[in-house]
C-alpha cells in the first residue's frame, strides 16, 4: 500500500493511499538551507544594500523622526525574534531612542494578535515596546494618499506620517500577488477595509489563469500594490526594505535589503526558483497539504489555489490542513444544500454567475472574501475539491460545495467514488501553502 508523509505542526503526517492509486510525482520545494551566518549576511545586507542607501545612513538623517517597523503577523514563520536584534542595532548606533518606534503588525484583515502572540513574534529585545494590529475595522484610522484608477488608496496615518518605514518581510509565492513581500507590507497590510476590498476584487476575472508564482509585470495586483507603496513614499517619508526566503526550518537562506521594488523583484525570482515545481502530466488527484499556511480555513485555503493547476479537468482536489484557528471569524453561508449540488449548481449557473450572486446575497462576503468565493466557485466548476480536518470537523466548520472529513480514508474513499474508481495518478504537495505547479510546456 502506497504511503505519504506531510509535514503536521511540528511533526509529521504518514498516511496510506489506496492500491489503485499511483504517486508519480511528490512535488516538494527546491530550498537551500540557511547558512549558519545568515545573520552576519543580514547585517552586511543593512549595510551594502543591493540599492539606494545604506539603512545607517537612513536613520541618521532622521534621528528625531519617527521610525515605524511594519512586521508580519502570526500567519507567517518569520523567525522575527533573532532579525529584529540586528536591525535594532543600526537604530540604537544611530541615536533613535525606543520611544520614537512603533511596531505595526500588517495583518491586513487577519484577527488582531493577542499580547502573547506579540510577544512570541518580537522576543526579548523587543520585550515592553509599543505595538499594534492594522486597525482595519476604524476607518477614523487611515490617510488618504491617492487613487490607483478606481481605487482610493488609505493608509495607515501613522504608517504614512512616519519617516522611515522598515518593512521586515519574507517573499513567498502568493495565489493572487504572484509572491509576497515589499509594499504589500504596506497594502493590503496596512491599509483601510475599503481599500483592502478594492484590491482584492483586481484581477479575479484573471483568477481563471495561474497567478501564483507570476512576476511584477504580468500580475494586476503586484502593479497595483507597487504603485501604492510609491505613494505613501511620496506622502512622506521613506520605505526600507528587509526581506529574505525562507528555508524548511523558517530560517532565511537568501537575504537582501534596500529599495522596496528591487529587494522584492530579486528575491521573488529567487523564490520561483525554490517554490515553482515543475509538472510533466495534470494529475487525476492533487494531495495539496496547506502548511505551512494552515492556521486557518482563510490562509489554508491558499494551498488549493496554488496547486490546482496540476490537476486535469474533473480531478479531485484533497486538503489536508491543521486549521488550529479553525474559521479564525470566517463567517460563511450556511445553506442546506449539500456539496454535490452545490457542484451541479456551479456548473449550471457558470462560476463567476454564481460568484457574483453569493457576494450580492450576502454583503459580508464583499471585498476580501470575494477573492475565497470566486477561487471556490471557479475551482469548484472544474474540479471537487475535499478538505481534511480534525480540528475543522470537530468544530462544525464548513464552506459550501466543500466535503469534509476527519480522516483521510474517507476523503479518499469519496475522491475514489468520485472518480469511478479503478487506478488514479496522484501528485502531492507536502508545503501546498507555498509551492506552486510549473505545467511543462509542449
């Protein structure tokens, strides 16, 4: 009996497939362990950044200015505790006294952290400092910097009146952004809930081809989100970058630091490098485990979307996710329709039909949730999708369309009902958060 191994939280996860099925292809990211000096290539980052100028020299212009560390919230693996020392080195060597830094997590419209999970993220040099959460629900909270077409643009005010912003961030592949990092710290990390909703809603038409893993110039969403960094830089201000990806053990195997557009491009082609997996054949069944962005239903979900596109057209999709948070304030309809109707509803109606009526029918769904409802709708129209989830089970948690289980045997079973039985080709993807398939051209 074939056999699979994911990771799971801190340990790992060997579960049996069936007889029939064929595993042909595991497709695990390319990283490259951390060296052991990367703090050392962190601080020569600061240092001799790959452009503008040298973070010391930034501070020292601004030694009664305002510094505002925007940081990664508890969604990420950034081991934060042992990069913020190093730039508070260059802080403290330039004169800036602690009180003049405010720490702003950019969660967007992720839960606000509890004083724990703060503490756990900024360690002890960071221990007593001042800290928040993207107030996203106060709208009395944000400046208005500038449209973007349509879009008003809202930032943060003290993350726009501040005179040195340093983004500390990872660069990991993004199902919508093409990667992660640079001024997406800043929108949609801190930006207003308008604004937020906004930028999701750009390019879900497109979210009917493969946007993870995309670069800059081809991407609507990356566009949009360096143009607004440029923004907030000319209200006031400027943007430091300090970015890196990360290796299996959350530690950064590749650094660099400097201007915010370059630091992400460079580090992103880096990221392709890793985290794209090339796929000679689609698949009958995609394994897609979610870590590591299996905190809950809304970042799981992210690892069906990156690895949908190994499958063939009526393959099944299988997640295995942890979903410790559960729905993590997810509210969802809960209709009682079962998900093999909801399957035939979506054929019939045509996704982005559907897509559209649900976010009518139910106002909440509107802006960033809409990004969910459509990549569900559309999935769903070419492929069934079953998520596996212990906690999510227990918990009575549910998205429409989507079967649920506690145990992989049923998931299995089902995808095999499913699929008429008899063998199947499968391809897993033990980090589905962040890797993404590389169809093989003809």
């Amino acid at each position: 009996m074939p056999e699979i191994s994911v990771p799971w939280g801190d340990d790992s996860w060997t579960i049996s497939l069936p007889e029939s099925w064929t595993v042909e292809q595991v497709a695990k990211p390319t990283t490259w362990p951390a060296p052991d000096d990367w703090a050392d290539r962190l601080a020569r980052a600061l240092a001799e950044p790959s452009s503008g100028m040298p973070l010391s020299k930034l501070l020292s212009a601004r030694r009664n200015g305002r510094i505002a560390l925007i940081l990664e919230d508890m969604t990420r693996h950034s081991p934060l505790d042992k990069i913020l020392p190093i730039v508070l080195r260059e802080i403290d060597h330039a004169g800036i006294s602690r009180e003049r830094i405010e720490v702003v997590f950019a969660g967007g419209m992720h839960p606000p952290m509890t004083p724990r999970q703060a503490a756990q993220k900024l360690g002890p040099a960071m221990a007593n400092s001042r800290w928040r959460c993207n107030p996203w629900k106060d709208d009395s909270a944000y400046e208005y910097v500038g449209r973007i077409g349509r879009m008003k643009l809202h930032i943060d005010r003290g993350v726009v009146e501040s005179d040195l912003r340093i983004v500390i961030s990872s660069v990991s592949v993004h199902v919508q952004a093409g990667f992660g990092g640079g001024y997406k710290m800043l929108l949609p990390g801190c930006a207003s809930l308008e604004t937020i909703r906004h930028l999701h809603r750009l390019g879900l038409d497109e979210m009917r081809h493969q946007l993870v893993g995309t670069e800059s110039v081809l991407n609507p969403m990356r566009r949009v989100i360096d143009a607004g960094g440029l923004l907030v830089d000319q209200a006031h201000g400027a943007t430091f970058a300090v970015q890196y990806v990360l290796d299996d053990d959350n530690r950064p195997s590749f650094v660099s630091a400097g201007e915010v557009i370059p630091t992400q491009q460079m580090l992103a082609k880096q990221c392709a490098v890793t985290s794209g997996v090339l796929i000679e054949k689609p698949a009958d069944i995609v394994i897609t485990n979610a870590f590591p962005r299996d905190t809950d239903l809304w970042q799981s979900f992210k690892s069906i979307a990156n690895t949908r596109w190994a499958l063939r057209p009526g393959g099944i999709i299988i997640c295995l996710t942890r979903c410790e948070a559960a729905m993590q304030g997810m509210r969802v309809p809960r209709w009682p329709i079962n998900p093999a109707w909801m399957r035939r509803i979506v054929r019939w109606l045509g996704p982005e039909t559907l897509s559209s009526l649900v976010t009518r029918l139910v106002p909440r769904l509107a802006g960033d949730a809409a990004f969910f409802v459509s990549i569900a709708t559309q999935t769903l129209h070419r492929n069934p999708i079953v998520l596996v989830s212990p906690i999510l089970h227990a918990t009575g948690g549910k998205f429409p369309g989507i079967e649920l289980f506690a145990a992989p045997a049923e998931a299995m079973a089902l995808a095999d009902e499913l699929l008429g039985g008899g063998p199947q080709r499968v391809i897993v993807f033990p980090t589905g958060g962040t890797t993404y398939p590389v169809p093989q051209e003809n």
